[in-house]
C-alpha cells in the first residue's frame, strides 16, 4: 500500500497542486515507490503465504492480461476522462448532455461483451481479443481525426464503435486468469489483474490531463492578444473558465480549432496505445476456453 500510494500520489500533486516531474518532491516519492516495491517482492519471495503469490507473473496469461488492462486503462480513461470538457466547450453541450453522449461506448461494449461470451468457449480467445481491439483502433483513429465539422452523430457512431471492442474485457479477461490458475491461487490472481487497470486508469487520467493542459496552453498562447481577457489571465486553469460564448465568430471558430487540435494530439496518443494492446493479445495463450468451471458448479 505504501508503494502503491508513493507512486499514485505524484500525479494527484501534480494536477492539484502545480508540481512538476521535475520536483524534487515528485522525484522523491517515485524512488520512494520504486525502491518500496522492490522491498516487498523480496519479502514476498521469503514468506510462506505471500499476499501476491510472486510465481503467478511465471503465467503467459497473468503478465499479458496485465498488460492489456493497465495500457487499457491509461489510454481509455485518460483520453476519455477529458471529453466532457471538449463537449461543453467545444460542441455546446451541458455537461448532463456531455455524460449522455458516452453512452453509446457502453452500448457497443455489452453487445461486444455478449458476443465474447457465445464465443469465448468456441475460438481461441487470443484472435478473440486481438479482432475484438481492432475496433477501438478505429475509434481512437477516428477521435484523432475530429475537425470543426464534425457532428455528435459522428462522435455517436465513433464511441460506438470503440465500445464495440472494449466489451472482451467485460468478464472475458477474468474467465481466462481463472482457467490460467490453480484452484488455490484464482481469488489473488482475480485482484491481482484489475489493481493494474487501476493503476493505469490513475496514472492515464493524469498524464493525459498534464498533456491536454500544456498543449492547449501552448496553442492558445499564440493567439497573444487576441484571447479574451478572462482566457489570458488564467491560462493555467482554463477548465475552470473555458470558451467565453461573447466572442466574436471568427475568434470564436479560432479558438475552438485549437481546442480540437489538442484533444487530436490526445486521441492520437491513445489510438497508439490501442495498437500496443492489439499485438500484446497476440502474447497469450492460443488456446480455447473450456466449459470446465461450469461443470464444476
């Protein structure tokens, strides 16, 4: 807990309270983490009941699922976290409207997660994972490339679309660590997977944050003089403010280009990150689910 919190802490400072990586402060508490971890993997090698059995990361499936749930969860959450902002500011909507258009994503993710379900004990669930992620690839692709002109019906179709493939990991990722595991060892080994989506989940919505926020910044401060004065005396918080609505349309359609330039860096950044996910699946296993645990029931 105390490595845990060291690391997880930083990025809370960060957002919070104007720190930079650079700080000594935030220097300090990520060695203080790292060096933590190290303690506890060598106490968790001595001990005769470990808290997270050490030889669970020998399981092909453990470490790559791992994987696939903490890049998911730093590209998904940290790219998403951020959306209600850009559709508040940038297509005019409340922000009770903003959480309704995400939607969508959970629609496409509980077709996905019923289709994986009917299939997850038929195919091998590598090639099941690997298709099903193809989809968010497309979806981030197509979030990179927003423009002024796009319409919520497009950002509707394109959150469905990443919806689509997120679904596999409803359910199917704790089926496989379940089958991957002696008996004895599958209630660690279900905690064990989920803490690293949380942690990426925490660390994405941080980095991706700190990256909206320093390339807005440096977008806008090009306009000089021309922002409003409400924008250029808090360039630092500027989702505390937003776009004022008084502005003049040609200003107005500048600014709001430059907003949608930055969540395109971001959407990019994450749609990488989904290519990464998509040849990590092609690590596990190359094997079919059995039925095993339901006869067992």
């Amino acid at each position: 807990m105390s490595a845990i919190i060291s690391l997880l802490i930083t990025p809370v400072l960060i957002d919070n309270e104007g720190y930079k990586w650079s700080s000594p402060l935030i220097i300090a508490l990520l060695c203080l983490g790292v060096v933590l971890i190290g303690v506890f993997i060598w106490v968790e090698s001595k001990v005769a009941e470990p808290i997270i059995p050490l030889h669970l990361f020998k399981n092909r499936n453990i470490v790559v699922l791992s994987m696939i749930v903490f890049t998911v969860g730093i590209g998904l959450m940290g790219s998403f976290s951020s959306f209600p902002y850009f559709a508040q500011n940038v297509l005019g909507l409340t922000p009770t409207e903003a959480g309704y258009l995400t939607l969508p994503m959970m629609v496409g993710a509980i077709a996905s997660a019923t289709i994986c379900g009917f299939l997850i004990t038929k195919v091998r669930y590598r090639e099941l994972f690997a298709v099903a992620f193809i989809m968010p690839m497309i979806g981030f692709y197509l979030f990179a490339h927003i423009n002024i002109h796009t319409t919520i019906i497009q950002i509707i179709i394109f959150f469905l679309i990443s919806g689509l493939g997120l679904g596999v990991l409803f359910g199917g990722d704790n089926l496989i660590v379940q089958e991957s595991v002696k008996k004895e060892h599958k209630g660690v080994a279900l905690s064990t997977v989920p803490l690293f989506q949380s942690i990426g989940a925490t660390i994405g919505v941080s980095i991706f944050g700190t990256l909206l926020s320093s390339t807005l910044t440096s977008k806008l401060s090009g306009l000089g003089s021309q922002l409003p004065k409400s924008m250029s005396e808090n360039m630092n918080s500027l989702a505390a403010g937003g776009i004022p609505q008084d502005l003049p349309h040609a200003l107005l359609i500048k600014i709001k280009t430059l907003y949608i330039e930055s969540f395109q860096h971001i959407y990019l950044y994450a749609c990488i990150l989904t290519v990464i996910v998509f040849i990590l699946c092609w690590f596990l296993k190359k094997e079919v689910l059995s039925s095993k645990a339901k006869e067992e029931a």
